[in-house]
C-alpha cells in the first residue's frame, strides 16, 4: 500500500519539478535533494533513471557547492548511473545479434536502450561541463568520482562502437544513426572531460595519496582509451595520446614513481609504428597506382603529421622519465630497428618513390637520433643493445649494425665513464652478459651476408663540402670504425686489441678481413714501434698455432700486410729476431711476402729461405722417407713457394737447379691412393704442382707426364678443393710451353678431360679459378686443336664465352636478385646459429671443438698411415715390374713379407697378446 501511495507521489514530484524556476531550485535545494537521490537509487525504470538523473544535473547540480560536490552528489549518483549504463550495455550487445528488419519490436528495443544511453552520457557531460565553470584550479578530491565513472563509460562506448560490425551481425544500417550520435556523445564527453582534467592542481606540498592515485588512475584508463581509438579516429586518438603525456609531465613530481612507464612506453611505440606503416603503404599504393592524385597526396601528408607528433611525443616522454625506464628499453630498441628495416639500404626496404621515401625518413631520424643520444648513458638500454642472448629475424641485422655504428660514431662525444660503458666488458656478475660495442659491432657485421653480398649502397659524406657519395655497407663500417679508433680513450685500448684479435680469428671471412683493415688502419695511424710490436706479437701466435686452420690463414693475411708497413729499421730488427736461416723459422716464412722488404733485404731473406728449404728437403729424402716427418717437407715447399710468388725473377739460375733437384725426387713418393687418402701428402701435392710451374720450361718431358697421368687419375677419386685448384695451376702451366712429341699420346688427349670435369664443378670457386686458368691456358698454347675439345657441351661454351665477355649467363632482375639473396641469408643465419651453438657447448664443457680425443685407439692415426706407406711401397714395385723383368731374389723377398703379413694378421685378432719385436 505504502509503495502504491510513494509511485505517483514520485511522479507528482517530477512533474512538479519541471515547472520550478532556478531560484526556486536553489532554495529548495536540501529538502528536495535527498527526496530525488533516494528516488534515483530505488529506481528500477531505465526511464525514469534517465529522467530523475537529467533532473538532478541540470536543475540541482548547479546549486551545489563545490566543496560539497563529491560527498552530497558525485558519490551518491555515480556508482548507480554506471551500473544503469552496464546493463543497458550488456542489454543491447546480448541481444544484438537477432536484430533483423523483420522484428520491429527488437528493433524498437534496440533503439530504445540507445537513445536512453546517449541520453545519459548527456548528462554525464552536463555534470563535467559544470564543474568546468566553477573555478581555474580543480582539486581532485573534491571530484573524487566524476572521472573514474566518465572513463569507464567512455571507454564501454568506444568498445561497442569499434565491435559493432560484428555484434550487430549484418543489421548495422538499422541503428547506424543512434549508433554515430552515441559514438559523437562519448567523443564530447571525453574532450570536456580532459579539458576538466586539465584544470587539476596538485600541489606537491599538500597533496593527498588519495589524489596521486585518482590522477594515476586517470592516465592509465585513457591509455586504455587509446589502444581502443586508434584505427577509429586519427585526430581524436592524436588528441588523447597529448593529453596523456601532458598530464603525466604536468603532476610528473607526484605521480612519477606509480606509472606504467612500460604500458605507457609499449603503446606508444606500437602507435608509432600503425602510423609508420600506414605511411608506407598508402605511398606504395600510389607508387602502384602510378597516379599523383591530390587526395592521396593530402592524406600521405596527413599521416606524415601524425608519425611526427608521435615521434616526438615518444621522444619527450623518454627524456622526461628516462630513469623509470628499465623495463621499456628492450621496446625502444626495436622500435628503432623495425623502422629502420623498411628504409634502404635494407633488403626488406618498401619501394615507394624518393620523394615520400624522403619525407618519412626525415620525420624518424629528427626523432630517433636524439631518442639514442638520450639512452646513451642508461644502463639498462645498453644491456638491451649489446646483450649477448639478442636473437634477431633476418629483417633486423642490418638496422643493428647500423645502430651500434651510430652509437659508435656519438661516444667520442659523451664521457670517459659512458664511452667504456659501452666498450668495456660487464664485469658484475649482477649485471646481464653482454658484448663490448666494438665485439657486437664485428658480430652483426657477420649476419649482415645478404647487404653485404649485393652489395647495399649508404649514402655518406666523405670529406667536409663534399656532396654525399654511396659507400658499400664493407665501406661504410671500416671508415666509421677506423674513424672511432682515433678518438678512442687510451684506458679502452686492450679491450680493442682484444677484440681486434678476436675478429680476425672469426670463422667468417669478410669479418676477418674487416678486422685486418682496422688493424692495418690502427698501424698506419699509430707509431712505427706500435706496427713492429704487432708484428712480434702475430709471428709468435703464427709460430705457436698447432697445425693447419683457418686462424693461422687469417694471421698470416694479417702479417703479410702489416709488413708492408714496418718501416726498413724494425723489418732488419724483424728478420734478425726470425731469422730466415734456422729451420724453425721455415713455418713463419712461408707466410711472408719478400715484396714487403726493400730490393737489398728482399734478395737476402729470399736466397737464405731458399737455402734453408731446400737443405730441408734433401734432409728428409736421404732419411726413412716416413710420413710422419713429412709436416716438415710440406713447410719447406711452401716456403720456396712463397719465395717463387714474390721473387721468382731475382732467383739465380743455380737455385732455380736447386730448387727442382730438390723436389723432383719427391713425385717418386707420390701415388694416387695415397693422395686420396693422407692429407699431408695432398698438402704435398698441392704445393708441388705450382712449384713445377714456377718452373715449367725447365721440367723433364717424362715427369710432365708423369703428373698428367698422376693428376687425371686423382680427379676421379674426388680430392679436395685445395688439390684441385693447384691441379689448375699446373695445366695452365702448360700453356707456357711446346708439350714434347714423346710425351704428347699420353699428355694432349689427359686435358681436354681434366678441363672438361673441372668446368662443371659445382663448386663455384672452382669452376671461377678453372675459366681463368683455361683461359690462360687457351690464350698462350701451341697446341690449339685441344682448346675445343675441352669444349664438348653447349652449356661449358656458353660459360667461357659469358667469362671471355664479362657477361653473366643469364640476366637477373634487381628484384629477383635480392629475393635470391634473402634466401642465401636465411641458409647463412641458420649456419651461425650452429657455429654459436656449437661455441657455446664447447665453452661451456671446456671440451676443444673440432674432434674428441680417441681414447680407444690411440695410435690410430699412426697404424694408417704406416699401411698407407706400405700399400704405397707394393704399389711402386708392381709399377717396375710392368716396365722391366723381376731379379731373381724378388719372389724370396716377397714370401718374407707374406709371413710378415700373416704374422700381423694373427697380433691384430682382438685376443691377441702384443706381438714380439723379434717378429
């Protein structure tokens, strides 16, 4: 009865009310205000929500005082109108998704929830807008409620209207118009609803907890906003995202410590990059389009604008609380590296014209340029650039290298504690493992194969004035290096000698010969006794190293070089400390160029090596001939060589004697299967040959052929690249001279053959090394009628002609070629993922990488290649018997060795006990 009687007199109530003046309503203010709360809390119409909630925001708010504002209104009416607009909203979106246009009353109900929605977000602006006019300076406690309440049905709004596609399931256009007035209502809302946050004063003398967290609080529910804006309006979402950096700077004093920092920081990057893209593609658009229409020109510019403003909204928010930014340094990094991805000289650069290419390009590096000057010196973000555990796709390598060679090019700047920062290795065990600058730079030098190989082109100002010239990517990071190298601190040269070494060492070829340039460079640019020290220091790393590998290559490059750059006092102090006159020596020689020493101390060194490695292989042909001792022989060859390579016109006719009656008895060792099998004695083979033909005019026909035949039967058997190319040297050779009639039968019809399988090499270093070595061949020979019979297929004449012409056998597009050369990358990442791997275990189990130790059979090795010099022995008899008749103590002698032989067979049975030496 009593709820019969409150229903009309409510309604009476209301109806009164619509006819009350303003003076009316300020004086009745505190009886009539309780009476509509208590109204608006039992309501359980949404009309009558929406009615009494219009009522008490136009008539009564006005009247309240500002003071009192959270407690008599904001609090008691907020909470309700939230979970009225929470239910409306889960109305609307459950029953969405049967809206059709034959059920007009859902569609009326739809629309009903919807007008009653926009009408209440109305009235929520009502209530900011006042409060907006009450006074310049706002403290939050006084609103405590208003914007908490405003985001949260904000934000629903947006989310609804973004969703909207799929909740309505195709029926959109029957509530399109209620839908964009709601969406133009929450838009309003939320502009005067900044604009009242924007008025917020907070002291920092007297400012409540309560109030740091509700501004806190505020800013992270419009970050929330923003992710939901960001594809709906670009204006508004640019907007909101001032707003955010603007208050988060404005109360920067209080609220500092208790932002997201790294939300803040993540959505900001990954706007950052929506709108790089979106420039992108609408520029690659046009360039497909192949049109200039103005609209598209307008809209590019548009959105140049908006990577600008977000660009540099990044840019000051960082330099504002660099400090608070851990977390956020790994996203700064790649947000660099990504955006640097898409612009040329990288592989993956979008094709868009210059003009546009230009203009986004200028926006970013205004941007990102002083974003790293501002990291420089933040631990945490060189942690994230130098980390040893990077794992970057094929798209990021380049841009990493080109940024630690920008970070390089800005320490000579910065101080002494940030240049080591960066160059010095991390010592704490606290602190994350990471590489120094110059190591990491070397490393993503390494992964760069595809630019390098292309090669990609930078854009670089050589000399001062000059006009920008394009450098390969080899280029323009051994000049910025080197560059860096003179203003380098002197407290960071170990670690640079360090990893100047360490370079050089890598597996990596083009790393390697980087690292010689710098070194080269660092020689030049030092002292003469800083030269002849390095030079010291690398002769004894090349003396100690335990046998052939690619270090000692590598070392021996970098030694040959640094030679030619010792002035003539150290070279004299350098050939007295190794004289070439002791044997020991010999393994040091072989790798010097005797044209890096003036025509006096040239034709010294080089008489004295040719002494010494002569003496050696006489020595070893007058002992047991064993193979063990042939390391020796081969470090004696290589040296006469090396001697051959650099002087071979100043050697006196009496050593060139020498030299062939030195080595012309060692082919008598030489047999196909040994080859094929003892790599010393390939090692032998493979120096031999371009010794006979330093000497070619002066070899005897019969071991001309008896290399010929050697050789040809060798290529059948496969031998390894290095055998095959000094086969190469050795037939081109030939072309030097008339090939004997005796010799001809077995020599003339053998090349055709050895040119015709090394033309079709799948290796293409070889089939490179073999066109050139044919065509040294063809160009000097008398014996012309066997240049075409090298020639038998359609496909080896196309491949000499195109070598002859410079012409490559078939035309590749620039798009084609860097597609290949992608591919090529991905094949070459994956190889360094192993060798990284592969080093990783190896360091980890402190185990030698390239072979384990065979702990069962440790003389192994020793057991095969003494067969293999017996095999070679019984081989060399059966050669002689075919040429003459067998002496009569032969077949004695050979049933010894047969007793021998079954004597071993029965010592060799795994149960056998050791054998007797008096065998």
């Amino acid at each position: 009865m009593s709820q019969d009687r409150a229903e009309p007199a409510s309604t009476v109530l209301l109806e009164e009310l619509a006819s009350w003046s303003e003076d009316l309503c300020r004086q009745e203010l505190p009886s009539v205000l309780p009476r509509l709360l208590s109204m608006y809390q039992g309501s359980d119409n949404w009309k009558d929500h929406i009615r009494v909630l219009k009522i008490l925001t136009e008539m009564f708010l006005p009247h309240i005082n500002y003071l009192a504002l959270e407690q008599s209104f904001f609090s008691q009416v907020l909470p309700k109108t939230v979970k009225l607009f929470d239910d409306m909203m889960y109305d609307l979106s459950s029953q969405a998704g049967e809206l059709s246009s034959q059920n007009l009353e859902l569609q009326a109900t739809l629309r009903n929830i919807l007008q009653s929605m926009v009408q209440l977000l109305g009235a929520l602006r009502g209530c900011v807008q006042h409060v907006c006019t009450l006074q310049k300076s706002i403290v939050l406690e006084n609103i405590h409620s208003l914007p908490s309440s405003v985001l949260h049905v904000i934000k629903s709004t947006f989310v609804h209207c973004k969703n909207s596609d799929s909740v309505y399931s195709g029926r959109l256009h029957l509530v399109s118009d209620l839908l964009q007035a709601l969406f133009k209502e929450a838009y309003s809302l939320q502009k005067h609803l900044m604009e009242l946050l924007d008025m917020v004063c907070m002291d920092t003398s007297m400012v409540y907890e309560e109030d740091i967290s509700d501004m806190v609080s505020v800013i992270h529910s419009v970050l929330d906003i923003c992710s939901v804006i960001s594809d709906m309006d670009q204006a508004f979402h640019a907007n909101t995202w001032k707003f955010i950096i603007k208050q988060s700077i404005k109360h920067q004093s209080v609220i500092k410590s208790q932002l997201k920092h790294k939300d803040i920081i993540a959505a900001l990057c990954e706007d950052v990059l929506f709108s790089f893209h979106s420039c992108l593609q609408l520029a690659e658009q046009m360039t497909q389009s192949r049109t200039q229409d103005s609209a598209d020109n307008k809209l590019f510019h548009k959105r140049v604008k908006l990577c600008r403003f977000f660009a540099n909204s990044l840019l000051h928010y960082t330099k504002e609380f660099l400090p608070f930014l851990s977390d956020s340094c790994c996203t700064l990094h790649q947000l660099y590296l990504q955006i640097h991805s898409k612009f040329p000289p990288s592989l993956y650069a979008t094709m868009i014209p210059k003009a546009q290419e230009k203009e986004v390009l200028g926006v970013f590096l205004v941007a990102l340029d002083p974003l790293i000057s501002q990291l420089l010196s933040f631990h945490p973000f060189v942690e994230a650039v130098l980390g040893d555990k990077l794992d970057l796709s094929s798209e990021l390598q380049l841009p990493q290298c080109l940024l630690l060679v920008n970070i390089m090019d800005k320490l000579p700047s910065q101080p002494e504690n940030v240049q080591s920062l960066w160059c010095e290795r991390s010592q704490c065990s606290e602190h994350k493992p990471r590489m120094p600058l110059l190591e990491a730079i070397f490393y993503s030098f390494e992964q760069c194969s595809g630019e390098l190989s292309l090669p990609a082109n930078l854009l670089e100002v050589m000399s001062k004035g000059q006009a920008e010239v394009a450098v390969t990517l080899y280029q323009y990071v051994c000049v910025h290096l080197c560059t860096f190298i003179t203003s380098f601190h002197p407290s960071l040269f170990p670690e640079l000698d360090v990893t100047l070494l360490n370079a050089v060492l890598n597996s990596g070829m083009i790393t390697s010969l980087l690292a010689m340039d710098i070194w080269c460079f660092l020689a030049r640019y030092g002292t003469a006794e800083l030269c002849a020290h390095h030079v010291s220091v690398i002769a004894h790393l090349i003396k100690s190293c335990p046998g052939e590998c690619y270090q000692l290559t590598n070392l021996s490059v970098l030694l040959r070089r640094l030679l030619f750059l010792m002035d003539t006092h150290h070279q004299k102090e350098f050939i007295q400390r190794f004289s070439p006159n002791e044997t020991e020596n010999l393994s040091l020689w072989q790798y010097i160029s005797f044209k890096a020493f003036s025509p006096e101390l040239k034709s010294q060194t080089a008489n004295e090596v040719t002494m010494v490695g002569i003496t050696q292989c006489k020595k070893w042909l007058s002992s047991g001939h064993t193979l063990g001792e042939l390391e020796s022989v081969n470090i004696a060859l290589s040296a006469l060589l090396t001697v051959c390579n650099s002087v071979s016109e100043a050697l006196e006719m009496g050593q060139q004697a020498g030299v062939l009656e030195a080595v012309n008895p060692l082919w008598t060792i030489l047999h196909v299967k040994q080859v094929s099998s003892q790599p010393y004695v390939q090692w032998t083979l493979s120096l031999l040959l371009p010794l006979l033909g330093f000497f070619i005019q002066a070899v005897e026909p019969q071991l001309i052929s008896q290399v010929v035949t050697l050789q040809t039967s060798l290529l059948k058997l496969d031998p390894p690249d290095y055998v095959r190319l000094a086969i190469l040297d050795f037939v081109s050779s030939l072309g030097r001279i008339f090939i004997p009639q005796a010799i001809q039968e077995k020599v003339l019809p053998s090349l055709p053959s050895v040119f015709t399988l090394l033309l079709t090499d799948k290796n293409w270093l070889i089939e490179q090394h073999t066109l050139e070595a044919f065509t040294d061949f063809a160009e000097g020979t008398n014996h012309e009628d066997i240049v075409p019979q090298c020639l038998n297929s359609e496909e080896t004449k196309n491949k000499v002609i195109c070598f002859l012409e410079k012409t490559r056998l078939a035309d590749e597009t620039a798009c084609a070629r860097v597609d290949r050369i992608k591919q090529e990358k991905q094949v070459l990442n994956g190889h360094f993922v192993k060798v990284k791997v592969e080093r990783e275990r190896c360091l980890s189990t402190l185990q030698p990488c390239a072979k384990k130790i065979r702990q069962e059979f440790p003389l192994e090795e020793e057991y095969r290649s003494t067969l293999q010099t017996a095999e070679g022995a019984l081989e060399a008899v059966q050669l002689l018997l075919q040429r003459s008749p067998a002496p009569d103590w032969l077949t004695v002698k050979l049933e010894e060795l047969q007793t021998k032989i079954n004597a071993l067979r029965s010592c060799a049975q795994p149960s056998a006990s050791p054998c007797n030496k008096n065998m």
